[in-house]
C-alpha cells in the first residue's frame, strides 16, 4: 500500500462544488491533478468554480497571482476515467447515492494500480457498502471535507469495517498535508458531523416554522448564545436545503424517527428554493 511520499497524483472524481474545492486544494498543495466527470460541461464548470475561488483567495491576498496560475496548470480535466490510471489516489466526490458510488468504485478497482487509496467525499452513506463493490474493501476510506472545502479547515477520515490501518493513516496524513485538520469516526449513519449538524438545522427549521421566533433571531440567538459562526437557517441555505433534506432523510431511514426532515425544509425544496445557489431559501441572496 502507498504512503504519502509516493503520492504525486491525485483524482478527484465529481467537478461539482466539493470535487472542484477538492481539486483545487489538492493542486495548490503542489500534487497533480485529475479531475473527471461524466460530461465536458460539467468539467468545465469545474474550472470555473476554481478560477473564482482562487481569485478571491488572490484578492484577500491568502495566495499569489503566481500560486493560483501553479495551482490551474497542475490539473488536467477530463471525461475518461481511465485517465485516472496514473494516480495513487483517488476521492470521489460524486452526488450522494449509493448505486452511482458503487459502480463508480468498481470501475475505479479496474482501472487503478492495486496499491492505489480509493477515498469517498460521502457526508451520510456507509463507507463499507461502497468498498464492498471493490476488491480492495481495505484500501477504501471516507474523506468528507467539509463546504467550502478552500476555507473550511476540518476533514472527516471515516473507517469503513475493512479499512485498514495503513489507510487510514494515509488519509489522515493526505489531509494534513492539504492543510486540513482531521478527525476521525466510525463508519455510522451521518459519522460525528451530520448526526449532530442534520437534527439541530432541522429543530431550528421547526421552531421558525411554529413561530419560536423571526428567522434572524433564530440565527442571532444561535450565533450570540453558543459561539457558532452561523445560525441554523443560514447555515442550511449555504449548505444547500435540498442536501439538508437528502441527508435528513437518509438518516431518518437509517437512525428514526428522531431525524425526521423538518415539515417546512420539504417545502421549501419541492418549491425550488434551494438556499444561496438558487438566490432564496430562507433568506434571499444576490445571484
């Protein structure tokens, strides 16, 4: 099995919003990159969720003009996964469903070198029913780096039943080595982060949806009277209420009734507002 050392190319499998931050952190800590998707356009779009995160991060002067050209040049887009075959390690950061992260796991079993790491950016699904489409269910871990993956300093390692030792320390090393700081869990529905996240934005939902209090006091109480950053609704709308709503539901199915998703989070996902993407969930945003 590698070690960090033998570690110069990475794949990244999923263009969207976490495999683009993906990338790029990966490709401004000096590795080469391949990022991959099914379809050029969403390879493109891709791209251009990376130039605009590394000209804020050029603007707030956290890098050089030359470190963002560096970190643009080291990654190659592509559609084929079989350009994955040269790398040493791989995360998948694909839409959260099981069956597309199995098929996708098994053909990267194919296609990589035997001693290749095989990573999953799952937030919710069990890292031992993904490595068991693979030959290689020790050399399958979960790496959830957490949205925006550029700013955000944590790093999930989530050990499946067959992760072996070896990497799991690969995973933790990887993601030190990005800049990250980890921590680790078992592989339980939701891990530490969404178990806990998922049921607070939902009761939170539901004290705005039974009139507790205004939305912005909800939030400002939650920031004022723990310390947290943001609030339980903004926090759902930069995270995506349809993700909320996803992840709610597949740790309702897995853990009860007490992760049952917010009546009004429903809502609003069936009606299209989606939070901060979309230009409105609870709150409205400049598109």
């Amino acid at each position: 099995m590698y070690e960090l050392d033998d570690v110069e190319t990475v794949g990244v499998v999923g263009a969207g919003t976490m495999g683009a931050g993906i990338a790029q952190v990966a490709a401004t800590a000096g590795y080469d990159v391949v990022m991959r998707d099914i379809e050029q356009s969403f390879v493109d779009d891709g791209f251009e969720t990376i130039d605009d995160s590394l000209s804020r991060l050029v603007d707030r002067d956290a890098l050089s003009e030359q470190e963002a050209e560096d970190t643009k040049a080291r990654i190659t887009g592509t559609t084929e996964l079989d350009d994955l075959a040269g790398a040493e390690l791989v995360v998948e950061a694909a839409p959260e469903e099981m069956e597309l992260k199995q098929s996708i796991f098994a053909d990267l079993d194919d296609v990589l070198d035997e001693e290749a790491l095989l990573a999953t950016n799952t937030s919710t699904l069990s890292i031992t029913t993904i490595a068991s489409a693979t030959e290689r269910a020790d050399a399958v871990v979960g790496l959830h780096f957490m949205n925006p993956v550029p700013i955000m300093d944590g790093v999930e390692v989530v050990t499946g039943e067959r992760t072996a030792d070896e990497t799991t320390a690969l995973a933790h090393a990887f993601a030190e080595d990005l800049g990250k700081e980890t921590w680790e869990s078992d592989d339980k529905p939701g891990f530490v982060t969404n178990r806990i996240l998922m049921p607070w934005i939902n009761e939170g939902i539901r004290a705005f949806d039974e009139g507790v209090a205004e939305k912005e006091d909800i939030d400002r109480g939650m920031t004022l009277g723990t310390n947290v950053p943001m609030g339980p609704l903004e926090l759902a709308d930069h995270i995506g209420l349809d993700v909320c709503l996803h992840a709610s539901e597949t740790l309702h199915e897995e853990l009860g009734d007490r992760y049952t998703p917010a009546y009004l989070l429903k809502r609003k996902v069936e009606a299209g507002d989606l939070g901060k993407k979309t230009g409105r969930g609870f709150y409205e945003y400049d598109e």
